[in-house]
C-alpha cells in the first residue's frame, strides 16, 4: 500500500461533509481529534503541511512537566497537573517513547532557595504527588553529574519526557482508525457561514448565537470541506485562523527558543532532566535526557520577529551551552551534533480555549505554549466538553479501538528478535541509519503510513537523527521514498511545499 492510497489521509472527493473538524495538528490538535473519535460523529483534521506534527510540536523539549510552575488558579496548570497523569494510561494504548524519570530543579546559590521553597509549596497545593524539597546532599545522590556547587533543589518524581512528534503520530494514527479524516497541505484560506433558510455569511458577518448552520472552508488549493463545528488548533496562526473565521480578534507572537542537541554517547547525560531556578520570563535554559538517548540543552526565549524564524545564532548558543554547564559541567561542546531552534505561540499568560464569542460554532485553543505538550491530553477532554456544551451530539461509538500496534525497533531489539524478523523480511537485515540503526524495513513502515518527505521519515524511525545527520542515510532514503510512492527525484522534499532536495544531475543518479 502506497503512501497515496491511505484511506483516511486525504480522502477522494465525495466525503466532505463533517460534524467536527479541527484546523492544525500539532499535540493538541491531535489530542482534540483522537479524543473526539471515539464518538458517532464524522471528524476531520486540516494541517497545512505536508505532514503532522510539521509546526511548534517538532522542536518541542519533550518535557511532561511536574505540575508545580504555575498556580492552580491558570487554566493551564489545572490542565497540566490533568494530563500529566494521563500519560501512562496513553501509552498502554499507543506507540510512542515515554519515561517518568522525575525533574530536579538545581539551586546553585543560597539566594535561590527561596524561590525553590516558593515552587515546593505552590506544587503541594497543586497536588503535586512525591513533590520533595532537597538538600544539598540529596539533590547530589539523585543527579551526581550535578555541579558541586549546588545548594539544594526540588524533585518532583512524576515528571518526564516524551518524543513529541511520535506521541502526535501515535495519536494522529488511532484517530484515523477510528475514523477521522486527515487532509495535509490543507491551509485555510476562506471561511463561510450557512444557517438554515440563508445564504453563505463570510466571516465576521455571521452570528455567533446560531449553532445550527454549517462552516464550508476553503484550502488555497480550492478543495472544500464543510463542517458543523470548527476547532481552532492552528498553534503560531491561530490568530490567522480566527480572523478568516470572524472570530475574536487577537495577536500571537513567536517567542524562539534556541537548543544543542548533544550525542547519545556523551557522558554529561543526567539521569532526570535539570531545570534552573525560572525568572520571570522564562523557565530557563535546560539540560534534558531525551526519551531516546541523546540530550538537549536549552531552550532560550527570544521574541522572533517572523513565524518563519528558525534561525540560530552564535552568541545564543554560547549562552545556552554556557548556562548548561553551570549545573552540568561535564557538558562538553565536542559532544554537540546540531543545534536547531523552535517557536512558541505566545498570547497571553495562561491558555486561551473556549467558544467564540463572535463566530458560531467556533472554538478557539490559542496561546498553547509551555506546558502544553503535558496538558494537551487534557485539553482534549477540555475541548470535547465544549463542543458538547455548544450543542454537538457526542454519542460514544462501541466499537472504538484505543490501541495502536507496538511497532518493532531494530535498535530496541534482540539479537534473537531481530533474526526471526530478518527470516521474514530481508529488508529488517539492511541497516539504513547507521547513528540511530534504523532498518530498511522501518523506514518503508514509516512511508507506506504516510510519512513521504524527509522530515517525516525522520521524526517516525529517527533516521537522520544521530551524529552525521543524514550524512550517510539521506540518498538511501530518499531511494525508498521514491520506490515506493512512484514520486520522482524532483518530487521528494525535506518537509513539503518548495522544500525540494535534487537537481537533474544528482536525480539522473540516483535512478
């Protein structure tokens, strides 16, 4: 099966019609969508890339956050402390890395410690379970690689890490098996309003306290799909989204955030991830052992001029590996394989979700930043009971399946399990990524379920990951893209759109 004849993904014409859709796929937006699967309605995701997961969920810090931040009076810390507790039981269900390794907060100066007191006592009357303030000489046995100086901390043992862009995959696949519809490189561009007996009201000129019409959205490559109630998930252009709606009226600002990403081999991995005592603007720049091995440190939080700014800069990485090594000293610049930097949509202080005010049928989730990847299964829930609420029938589907199939990685084989998938598919047996070893076979998994650019193979198996990044693997894999989709070398891009890779010269090679 091809990556083109994936029944939900970009359904043929002929199935238009929707109760439910909701605009971008990132964490919540996926959360939203499985969450509503599980109902009698028909449901539908609009992402405006190539794939899922393309946006401010790529370069998330996989952080699940312990809960003790921000007060319980934010929405967005009571959604925090929800989700993070819902974390085991998602991934019993799906496939996707995930590991409560616990979160230390390191106070290297005496002064600190009053800040460090501050966080203990607000995450108790959060409810924060095994919240523990440390002394110098307990902070030290449960992070040794910390700095001596260190006077002592916070641990909150429920804390975690994640890979986001899986965790999105995973959710994205069980809502399309349990029937939702997914359409990429679908950007809105028009909305209209129809209420019964009316014609089409364009935006603004619709009336919030109908609910009983029906949205027909308009993609800028002409495709249509209409809708009863519309999700507004739409991350960094939320803000975009709700004025093609006629929704409220509001300003999303990009703040960016700067990483390293370090080598699996290095010996500065901690074993929980390391956050600073936070200031007023950020929670500080971090030292995280990722899910699979490798560890970030970062990130900064710089207001970005462009929601296209993905650039870094010298001067902030040396502040970022700098400030690292102020907790973890051992971090050394000679274990740093790439830097990259992501965007946050920054509204206001806390979370903004409800219904519109001034569209019909309009729900907007704006302002997801951090902790949002922790809350966004509950935001899910939060969402859902919106869409109730505002009058959308939500009768429970019996049939609905909430697993996905654990899917075998090469690197997390045996030996002994590896030669019983080899015996029945050679290609498990051809190592295409040799930094992150991953196989031929999973890389075909990961096209044939949609994943066709570059990124997209990447974020599912982790090829292009690991210390050459992609140096070695690209034109083996941009091969089997090729092999089995039947797109062209000049058809193959990094992540959709213009993001083309080969000129004729090195594609008359490659055939």
């Amino acid at each position: 099966m091809s990556a083109f004849s994936l029944p939900n993904r970009n359904p043929p014409p002929g199935q238009e019609d929707y109760d439910a859709a909701i605009i971008g796929c990132g964490v919540s937006g996926a959360n939203i969508a499985r969450r509503l699967s599980m109902y009698r309605i028909r449901a539908a995701i609009l992402e405006k890339a190539a794939d899922v997961s393309f946006g401010t969920s790529k370069a998330n810090s996989g952080i699940i956050h312990g809960g003790f931040h921000h007060n319980k009076k934010h929405l967005k810390a009571r959604l925090e402390i929800q989700g993070n507790l819902m974390f085991d039981q998602l991934r019993r269900e799906l496939d996707f890395p995930f590991k409560r390794c616990g979160i230390l907060v390191a106070a290297l100066h005496e002064d600190e410690m009053k800040a460090v007191e501050y966080l203990y006592m607000q995450g108790v009357e959060n409810g924060v379970i095994g919240i523990e303030l440390c002394s110098r000489e307990r902070i030290l046995t449960l992070e040794p690689k910390l700095s001596p100086d260190t006077v002592g901390g916070l641990y909150a043992p429920g804390g975690g890490m994640v890979e986001p862009y899986r965790f999105v995959f995973a959710l994205v696949e069980s809502a399309m098996k349990n029937g939702v519809h997914l359409y990429t490189d679908f950007k809105v561009c028009q909305a209209a309003w129809t209420a019964p007996g009316s014609g089409a009201s364009y935006g603004s000129g619709a009336n919030s306290g109908d609910q009983s019409g029906v949205w027909t959205i308009r993609a800028a490559d002409g495709r249509e799909i209409r809708s009863r109630y519309v999700v507004n998930a739409a991350g960094l252009f939320a803000d975009e989204v709700s004025r093609i709606f006629g929704g409220e009226e509001f300003t999303i600002s990009a703040r960016k955030g700067e990483y390293f990403l370090m080598d699996r081999l290095t010996k500065a991995r901690p074993d929980r991830v390391v956050f600073p005592v936070p200031t007023a603007v950020s929670k500080g720049m971090l030292v995280i052992p990722t899910v699979e091995g490798t560890v970030l440190v970062g990130p900064t939080a710089d207001k970005a001029d462009s929601k296209d700014d993905y650039a870094t800069t010298t001067e902030r990485l040396e502040q970022i590996l700098d400030s690292g090594k102020k907790m973890i000293p051992s971090l050394s610049r000679g274990d740093v394989i790439t830097s990259f930097a992501g965007l946050r949509p920054f509204l206001e202080e806390d979370f903004y979700i409800e219904a519109s005010k001034r569209a019909p049928a309009f729900v907007q989730v704006a302002g997801i930043q951090s902790p949002g990847l922790t809350a966004s299964p509950a935001i899910g829930e939060y969402v859902k009971d919106i869409l109730k609420n505002s009058g959308l029938d939500l009768t429970e589907k019996p049939g609905w399946d909430p697993f996905v199939e654990d899917r075998p990685r090469s690197r997390e084989l045996s030996p002994f399990d590896l030669d019983k998938l080899i015996a029945a598919d050679p290609a498990w047996g051809n190592v295409v990524c040799r930094c992150e070893n991953v196989s031929e076979a999973e890389i075909v998994q990961a096209v044939r379920l949609g994943h066709d650019t570059l990124d997209g193979v990447k974020y599912f198996t982790r090829a292009q990951m690991g210390r050459c990044q992609g140096g070695f693997c690209t034109y083996k894999i941009i091969k089997i893209i090729m092999r089995e989709t039947g797109l062209s070398y000049d058809e193959i891009t990094k992540h959709g759109g213009a993001s083309r890779l080969l000129t004729a010269a090195l594609g008359q090679e490659i055939r």
